[in-house]
C-alpha cells in the first residue's frame, strides 16, 4: 500500500504526481527531446532551440525530469540519464520512444475506462478503432516492432532449433522482425507471417532491406480463419493469445497441433494470470477490458488447450525481467 493510502501524505498525492510524470515523460518522446540529448549535454538554450519551444517551457520540463531521474543537470546543462538513454534514445539498446507515442493515443482512451467498467467491455475495439484510424495502427505497429526487438534476443536464446527444421509459421508476426531475427540466425529456414493486412504494410520494404524477401512469405488473414500451409516445423503464437478468448485460443491451438510436422514446437508469449497477479498484470488486463474486452489466462489454461490438442510436453521460461512476460514451449 503507497504512503498516501495509509493517510502519511496528502491523499491526492498518488494520482497527481504519476500523471504528471507519465504527462511529462511521453511530452519529451513527442518533443525529441531525449533523443536531442543522445549525442551529450546541451544548455537550455540549445535544447529550446534544438526543439523549437520556448526557453522557459523546456527549463521546466527539463527539471521535473531531472527530480524524477530521467535527465541529470550539470549547471546550465542537461543530459540524458543513463537508462533514458538506453531506453529512449537512438542510441540505447532498444529504442521505446514508440511506446511513449502509443501511450499519447492510449491516454485520453483511459479517461473513459469507468464506461468500459460499466458495460463490461469497450464500446469499439482497438482494431475497430484502427480501421477509421490508420495513424492510430501505424503508432501502435511500431511500439509492437519495439517490444519485438527487446523480446528477440530472448527468443533467439532460449528457443534453438536443429538443423532439420527448416519451416517456420509466424501467427500474428505483423513487423517480422522475430521471422527476420531467426531466418538471419538459422539458414535453413524459411518462414511464412500470417497477419491482418494492415498489420503487414511496411513488413515487405524491412523485409527487402534484410534480404529476407525470398524467405519470408506474407500471408494476410486472420490467425482464427486462415488456412495455413500445413507440415511446420515451428510455430510462433507470440503476445498473440492476450486479444483472443478462452475458445478462439482453443482452437487455434488445434489447428496448430494439425500442423505441425513430428518433432515439432510451437512457441507461445504472453503475460499470464498469475494470481495473486503484480500490479503490472492487473494494469493490463484493465487495459484489455477496455481496449479488445479480452483478457490474459492462467498457465494452466493453456496446459490444458496444449493437452487436449495432442502436446506431449510444455516447458514455461519466465523471462527477465518479469514484465517481459513468459514462454511456453510446447513440443509434439
């Protein structure tokens, strides 16, 4: 329980300061500011002028920064800290500034979620949302290319293949970016990304960039119908499962089982409803109830789709940190 809820503070504390904080970090994603200063320090006149806004806004904005560790001020001058600009610079390990950008979008969607609490559900989905609104399917594509390039590393690590697997099914693999990250690795396999269309617009042109494109075929349609090509090797189902129900993941699952070649694997992603769940978890589902009206399910529902499909065995990783979520390795 915070301080504020035991009455030790000011009883407003707890909601003001952390939206604040969230308003000011996604205000510097949108500014630039932080990959402004991924190249080192710059005075505040600099960094108004390097931004276009006014001196005495960037100044304010810089400090609440600094008093919540995400810049570092020396004098006149300001800097990224080092997990800013790790995080949320062009120069870091994984840029999220994408991420910001999306929680801009998700921000005034949260404001309604006491009507969502109401009816159980949100009035238009997210991906209904997205076909009226492109940009808002383009902002939220590129923070999932993001996460993808976080996660690949994981993935890559803890999932070897052998040599005689050599056909891969991405459901749901929109960017490419795992498909891409595991074909560059393993030259033997060739894969096949099954998404909606939109979700697959700007994957032939990274797709190209890599070399990949006779490789890595592009199949738009939905992982609930689409007929895909049977004897894989392996299956990624990955951060998928989360905007499906109880049913539809059943489902695919045996039809994933249908397709798998002897020997097999299907590799799933996701957050799962650990109970008693942390408060990232419980965050999360909030935020499906709103965005798909669906939700993350327990380990063990997913042993017992994994089981009544035919899998012989299931092998949970929980990765680092734990927000990043779990795998399921399930083998035929």
């Amino acid at each position: 329980m915070s301080s504020s809820a035991t009455g030790n503070n000011l009883p407003m504390i707890d909601v003001y300061l952390p939206m604040m904080k969230s308003a000011a970090i996604i205000s510097a994603g949108q500014l630039g500011l932080f990959e402004a200063l991924a190249d080192g320090p710059l005075s505040t006149d600099d960094l108004a002028g390097r931004l276009a806004v006014s001196v005495r806004g960037v100044a304010t904005l810089a400090d609440f920064l600094v008093s919540i560790d995400y810049l570092e001020r020396d004098g006149a001058s300001y800097s990224n800290s080092a997990s800013t600009q790790r995080w949320f610079t062009s120069r870091g390990a994984v840029d999220y500034t994408p991420g910001l950008l999306w929680t801009a979008e998700a921000w005034p969607m949260m404001g309604d979620l006491g009507s969502a609490l109401r009816r159980g559900g949100p009035q238009t989905t997210l991906w209904e949302a997205m076909q009226s609104r492109p940009q808002l399917g383009q902002t939220f594509a590129a923070y999932m290319a993001a996460f993808a390039c976080d996660l690949g590393p994981d993935l890559l690590r803890l999932v070897p293949l052998r040599p005689d697997q050599q056909r891969l099914l991405d459901l749901g693999g929109s960017h490419g970016l795992h498909s891409i990250r595991f074909c560059e690795h393993y030259p033997q396999l060739r894969a096949q990304i099954v998404d909606f269309p939109s979700a697959l617009a700007d994957t032939p042109a990274r797709l190209a960039a890599h070399g990949l494109s006779e490789r890595i075929a592009l199949t738009p349609g939905s992982v609930l119908d689409h007929q895909w090509a049977p004897a894989q090797d392996v299956v990624f189902y990955l951060s998928v499962a989360h905007n499906q129900t109880a049913d539809d993941n059943r489902r695919v699952i045996r039809r994933i089982r249908d397709s798998l070649n002897p020997g097999g694997l299907l590799v799933i992603h996701e957050y799962l409803d650990d109970q008693p769940p942390s408060p990232y978890l419980a965050a999360f589902k909030l935020t499906l109830m709103y965005e798909t009206g669906t939700s993350i399910h327990r380990e063990a529902d997913y042993r017992a789709w994994l089981a009544e499909a035919g899998f012989s065995e299931v092998k949970r990783i929980d990765l680092d940190p734990l927000e990043k979520g779990a795998l399921l390795l399930a083998s035929v």
